[in-house]
C-alpha cells in the first residue's frame, strides 16, 4: 500500500509532487500539495534516486509509517504517514510517464 503521491522529475533532478490523489494518506493529510520536493524518505535522501527506487521505498503494509523529509520552497519541513489502502479504488495503481525530460508516477497501492 502506498502513500497516493503522483510524483515527477523537475528539469533540476528533484522529486517533486506532482499531485497528492485523493483517497489516499497523502491527500487526507492535508500537509501534502502539488510543488512539494520530496528530500528523504524514512531517512534516506533520495538524491539520484529512480522515480521508481522511490516507489519501492514508499509502498509497504497498510497501517505503517512512512516519513518524508520535504520541501516547500526555501522552507523544509517532515510529515509521517500511515499507509492505508485507498478510499477512492478508481484511482489504484494508476500510474503514467510524461513526455519531454518529466516523467510521472503515482506511488499508490
């Protein structure tokens, strides 16, 4: 089970949200918006990291925690969520690359 971020690469190599999907922790949070520059998960920075490295280290059994180390503009901050399965089932495992140099992926269940 996952976190419900849509994820993508910025033209910086950063990992930014690209959305927070309903029905998931991410978006029922609340703390989670579009521009959101992922740093670390559970610890790790994830610099240099695949889109899909980080997809591995986001999914895990439902009710765990999974922390995020970001950034809002200038401004760092951490949240931890719990994995749980989503409330909106339409939108599990959707996932998508964009063209160009961005590539997007949602980090669902």
């Amino acid at each position: 089970v996952g976190l419900g971020l849509a994820l993508e690469r910025s033209q910086d190599g950063s990992t930014v949200v690209h959305e927070a999907v309903p029905g998931f922790a991410a978006h029922a949070s609340k703390q989670v918006i579009e521009g959101d520059v992922i740093v670390k998960v559970d610890g790790d920075s994830v610099a240099g990291w695949s889109l899909e490295e980080i997809k591995r280290v986001t999914i895990g059994e439902e009710g765990t925690p999974c922390t995020l180390s970001m950034r809002r503009g200038a401004q760092p901050f951490e949240i931890t969520l719990l994995r749980v399965s989503p409330s909106a089932p339409e939108q599990h495992g959707r996932s998508w690359e964009g063209g160009g140099t961005s590539q997007q992926h949602l980090f669902g269940g």
